[in-house]
C-alpha cells in the first residue's frame, strides 16, 4: 500500500526521504518531493501568523488624550519651523563666520534628537498598527513586526525629518533671531563677489551673488538685492556695497550699490 504522503508533516517527509529505497520505489521518492514543495508552496503563500500581525486596539481615555497632545506639539513643531524658515526666502542672511560652528553644533544636535524621537515614533508597534491597518483596507498583505521594511522605511523618514530641521536651525534660526528677538541696527558692509551664476533668474534665488568674505561658509551668497540691469554688470573681484542691518548674529542684505 503507497502511503498518503500529503498527509505527513516536513519532518516526516524528510525523514521519509532521506530512510526510503531510492532505487526500488522511484515513485514514492517523486511524490515524497512533491509533497514538499507543496509544503514550501503553502508556506510561502499562507497568511503572516496571527500573533505577529499587529491591528490597531480600543484607545483607552488616556491614549485619546496623549495622541491629541501628540498632534498638537506636531503642529506647533511645524509651524515653529516653518516661522523660521519662511524669513529665508524672503531675506538674504550672512551668518558670521564666528557663529558658524555654534550653529552647526546646535543644528546637527537638533537633528540627532530629532531623529531618534522620529525612529521611536515610526517604529513603535502602535504605528505598526496604524499602518497595518490600512494595508488590509487596501486588500494588501500587513507588514511583519521583523520586517526589513519597515526598519528601512522608518530610518528614511526620520533621516529626512531630522535634515530638515537642522537645515532649519541652522540656517532659519539665525535670521528669525535677527529679525524678531536681537537689536540690530542699520548698516553697510562692503564685499568682493567671488562669482555669480550664469543666469539672473534661479528657482527662489534670483541675482544670486557669491562673496568672497563668506567663502568658508555653505550659505556664502546673497538673492534679490539688485536688479537684474545692475547684475548683469557685476564682474568677479568687484566690490559692492550691501545695506541692510546688522546683529550679533551677522548681516541681512536688503539692496546693494556700486
């Protein structure tokens, strides 16, 4: 009589196979394989296992109350950064070369708190479940709490929170400081232009004007502070006067003349 070996588990069709005549029932070794990949088959396509599919749970009073704070310091967050962002495509801001490296201490450690909270957030099981949730709505397969994925998905969403907001910091801070918080004054400085796009016109930075002054700098450019007759006369080595206002922090240019 020819077992059923649909019925047999993994181990014991392997036990089978590996004690079974091979010469003297090929046909039995052809099936004992078949049930195998069946196996394999079945297993690849069976549902993740119940226990490690996470759904989302009643919300006690409690989870209500810290997810409405949660989305209330996200905003205000948000809005924080934007309030110092939005100066800087308005105003052209010359740091000085003193405060360069504070802020860059300041805005890198802004960034590494700010990603490690975001990495918390995005791989904590209740967003999981959140998103699991979604998926299944979709019709589509839930992600495994041991998922490369998502490992994958929530280190790139924090690396980029985290840049923006060092981008912020550094080079927001210090103009929403000058303008709303420090004294500064009216003044003039005088600078040598390093070099200057070809073109007059660029994407949120029209008459850009590279100085040699701030050379050592990422941000070593001033846009917007001369129309576009008078830029296109500017020659690398000349020096132009800037006019603006002056703080602690450093220079915001508002116009230049020759």
């Amino acid at each position: 009589m020819t077992p059923d070996y649909s019925r047999y588990s993994k181990a014991e069709l392997e036990e089978a196979l590996s004690t079974i005549d091979k010469a003297r029932f090929p046909e039995r070794v052809k099936q004992i394989h078949q049930a195998l990949a069946a196996l394999d088959a079945n297993k690849d396509d069976s549902p993740v296992p119940e226990q490690e599919i996470l759904l989302p749970e009643p919300e006690t009073p409690e989870q209500i109350q810290r997810k409405l704070l949660g989305t209330l310091a996200l905003i205000f967050g948000g809005l924080i950064l934007g309030a110092m962002l939005l100066p800087v495509y308005f105003h052209s801001f010359l740091l000085n070369n003193e405060m360069v490296t504070p802020f860059k201490w300041i805005a890198s450690t802004a960034g590494l708190v700010v990603f490690v909270i975001t990495c918390k957030k995005f791989l904590h099981t209740n967003h999981l479940r959140k998103i699991n949730a979604e998926r299944l709505a979709k019709g589509k397969k839930p992600i495994n709490v041991d998922s490369p994925r998502r490992f994958y998905s929530a280190i790139g969403a924090a690396l980029l929170v985290a840049l923006f907001t060092a981008l912020a910091v550094y080079r927001g801070a210090p103009v929403a400081l000058h303008l709303y918080v420090l004294d500064a004054k009216t003044a003039t400085e005088q600078v040598t232009i390093a070099k200057f796009p070809r073109r007059f016109r660029r994407k949120h930075c029209n008459g850009k004007i590279y100085l040699a002054e701030y050379s050592a700098q990422f941000f070593d450019y001033v846009c917007q502070v001369t129309p576009r007759s008078q830029w296109e006369q500017l020659r690398p080595g000349q020096q132009i006067r800037l006019h603006g206002s002056r703080s602690a922090l450093g220079f915001l240019a508002r116009d230049t003349s020759f």
